[in-house]
C-alpha cells in the first residue's frame, strides 16, 4: 500500500505529534488521534546502511518542531534538501 504522504498522529488532547501511533500520549497521556498526512520534511542528517545485500541511504527527515522520521532515500542527499515523503509498504521514503 502507497499513500501520498506519511500518516502521522495528533493527540486530540494536546496536539502532540507522532509517527507510529503509540497506545497513549507521551506527553498528555492521552489515547484519541486524528490522522494527518504529511507530505514534505526537511534532510537533517544522512548515511548510507552497508549491507551484504546492498548499501541502503537513509536520512533523517524533520517534519516539524518535534518530529523527525527516518526514511530510505536518494544516494547522496544532503542536509538542508526538502523532501517529499511518501509510505510503502510499511517503508517511509524520501524523494
């Protein structure tokens, strides 16, 4: 399954968010979540993984204030670069 953009959780009470959906808030202790696509992000770190099977660049994508996933991305891609997200099959890439 590909969705536009990466389906992160907002507490209801508090506002924080998250991405997977924990069972409650880290924050508020909260247990109900909107879901809201996020689509863009920006690269703050990147490596490439080294692996018998093949090399994997991956790259931390900041989301906002306090939110940063880790997603697969394009070999070389550098600190500062705005991405666009997407969510396949369980992987979050950056492109």
């Amino acid at each position: 399954m590909t969705t536009a953009g990466v389906p992160v959780h907002r507490c209801d009470t508090c506002g924080n968010t998250v991405f997977p959906e924990p069972v409650w808030c880290f924050e508020c202790g909260g247990n109900q979540w909107t879901v809201v696509e996020v689509f863009d992000g920006v690269v703050e770190e990147s490596t490439t993984v080294l692996h018998a099977d093949g090399d994997f660049p991956m790259a931390t994508v900041r989301i906002d204030d306090n939110l940063a996933v880790i997603a697969a991305a394009p070999n070389g891609i550098t600190p500062g670069t705005a991405v666009r997200l997407s969510y396949e099959d369980g992987q979050l890439r950056a492109s």
